[in-house]
C-alpha cells in the first residue's frame, strides 16, 4: 500500500520554477512540487539544504492540504508584513515606500546580519519611510537575524539597533543559551524561528525565560493542525510566517493565522519576492492584508512554471519527494490518502 500512495503523490505531482524579483536566501529560482488530492493542491517546497528528515515534515504539509482538512477559521483576512532582504539602503527605502504605498503595509521585517554599519543604514531608511509616509511611530519594524550573531554581537547591535524603534528581533544567535544571555541585556524583544522550526520535538520545548514571541512556519513543521498543536503548547504570543511559498502553498499558513486571534502582523507577505506565480493574480498584500483562501494553480501559469524546470531538476525533485516520503511522511500523513 505504502508504494500504491507514493505513486499517487507522483501521478498528480507538478515541479514548478518560479522566477524571483532579486536574490533572497541565496536563490533566483522558487522550486517545488505541487500535488493534487481531493481537498484541493498542496506544495511540497523544501529548500535544497534541507535533509529528507526534514523535508518529510513539508511533504506532511503538503499531504495534509491535498487529502486532509484544515481547522475552522475565525476570520476570513489576516494582516501581514513586508519583507526588506538585506539590500542597500537606498533600495531598502525604495521597498518600503513601494510597500506602504501599494500593499498599504504598516509593518516590516527587516534582514540583518551583515556589517551592523549596513543593518543601521537599511534599519534607518526603512525607519525614515514609514515615519514620512505614516507619521512618527506609526509604523512597526522588526528585523531577523537568522542566528548569525554571537552574544556579543548581538548585544551590540541590538542596543544599536534598537533606537529605532523595534517591534522585536528573530533568532539573534543560533544557540538556545546564548538567546538567554541577550535577552537579559537588552530590551528589544525577542522571537525565536529556527529554534522551534529545527527542533526535533517542537510541541516539547520549554521557551519561558528565552523568548517573547514565537514564529510559526507552516510547512517545515508539518502542517497547519500540527502547527496549531505548537501553538497551544508554547502558550507564548505567536507570529506565523510563511517559507517564500507560491499562492497556493501560502494557502496553508494564511489557514493556520485565520484560525488564531492574532495581535500583530503576519510574515505572509512574501509573494511581491516572486516574480511569476501558479496563479495569474498572486497573492500579495492589498490594504496590508490577505485573505484567508484556498487556491488551485491555474493552467497558463502552471504550465509557465513548469517550463522553468529542467528535465535534471524535474528527476530530482520527484526523488526528493520519494525520499521525503520514506523519511517520515509516509508513517506520520500516509493514512490521509487512504487505502489504495
């Protein structure tokens, strides 16, 4: 049976490229795959770096939103974030205006972790936009690290950093004991991501004392009901945010956010990174909010986004599939395809 399920994934199975409007986490290209069950389309789109333990975890997710059912949602929009990679700050200040004036958002996510020179002078501009364009204070920054500080560093550019008025910062440092020192000596916020996203036991973690808030990634964590089940444990304020999903993968995340009374913005505004999408209108902030919905890929831009992909990373991404799913997936998400 296990063999008949996996060979259902790939019958339905779709590798798609989408094309990015400037270089983010190190790509220019958004892959994945997409699959087809009878709850609708759900996107299997781990990063390369990610093991087949790992990935197994966003195969789940797919599952889950192809032959599973999501919780009930209370509310039918969410709002959300833009999102500032680690540019100059000339273009830093060109985003953000771009932004508030297109999107309507009031909130930023900020990357960091370059010289603390560069992180002020692209923390400032963004700073210096959103109090022109909204009025002093009215707009929110929050800036991510990804891990990459020391305690040292982190303290540095935290006090640093922290003049201009941050909502919080997102895993300074990698290590667990190291975010305990910082937060002790500093007094901006702290999330924690990667913590929780990489931890094998993620509904185990004890966070009192090391964080304020915590990020919720829908599909490295295996699903939106998972990912609510974290949410209960944690029993801290939660930000979900998205992984640079396609329309029809961000489905999930906004599924999950509409199922929460949530205080503050979500990091769902990733689509204005993608320069195509599986949709012909992709899902973007609009007043800075989304809507909470279900997608299916449309046909022209499916059929665009797969001829993105070359024959080699066709073959490689169905095998990646294949390997996620003995990983893991297989055990934990195979009974929500059934008996075939």
């Amino acid at each position: 049976m296990p063999d008949k399920q996996l060979q259902a994934l790939l019958e339905t199975a779709v590798v798609f490229g989408l094309p990015m409007t400037r270089t983010f986490r190190g790509i220019t290209m958004r892959e994945g795959v997409l699959i087809k069950g009878p709850s609708g389309w759900g996107e299997f789109a781990p990063f390369d770096d990610y093991t087949d333990a790992a990935a197994s975890r966003w195969l789940d997710c797919a599952i889950e939103a192809a032959f599973g059912a999501w919780p009930t949602t209370k509310r039918d929009s969410v709002l959300v974030n833009a999102i500032i990679p680690g540019v100059g700050s000339a273009e830093a200040a060109a985003l953000t205006r771009a932004a508030v004036l297109d999107n309507g958002c009031k909130c930023v996510k900020v990357k960091v972790g370059g010289t603390l020179a560069d992180d002020e002078a692209r923390v400032a501009a963004v700073r210096d936009v959103l109090d022109t364009a909204l009025g002093r204070g009215t707009g929110s920054i929050r800036i991510d690290a990804n891990g990459i500080w020391s305690v040292a560093e982190a303290v540095k550019a935290l006090r640093r950093l922290g003049e201009y008025d941050l909502e919080y910062v997102e895993q300074p440092c990698a290590d667990l004991d190291d975010i305990r020192q910082v937060r002790g000596q500093v007094s901006v916020p702290i999330a924690l991501d990667e913590a929780i996203r990489g931890s094998v036991a993620p509904e185990e973690l004890d966070l009192r004392g090391m964080a304020d808030l915590a990020i919720i990634k829908v599909a490295p964590l295996g699903g939106v009901t998972r990912s609510l089940r974290i949410v209960e444990h944690l029993a801290m304020p939660v930000v979900i945010s998205g992984s640079l999903d396609s329309s029809v993968g961000l489905a999930a995340s906004t599924a999950l956010a509409g199922a929460l009374d949530l205080a503050i913005a979500c990091g769902l505004g990733t689509g204005t990174l993608l320069a195509a999408d599986v949709v012909e209108h992709p899902v973007v902030p609009v007043d800075g909010i989304l809507k909470v919905q279900r997608l299916a890929p449309e046909l022209g831009a499916l059929m665009r986004a797969r001829d993105e992909i070359s024959e080699d990373r066709g073959i490689w991404w169905r095998a990646r599939l294949a390997s996620a799913w003995h990983a893991g997936a297989a055990k934990r998400s195979g009974f929500l395809i059934g008996a075939l």
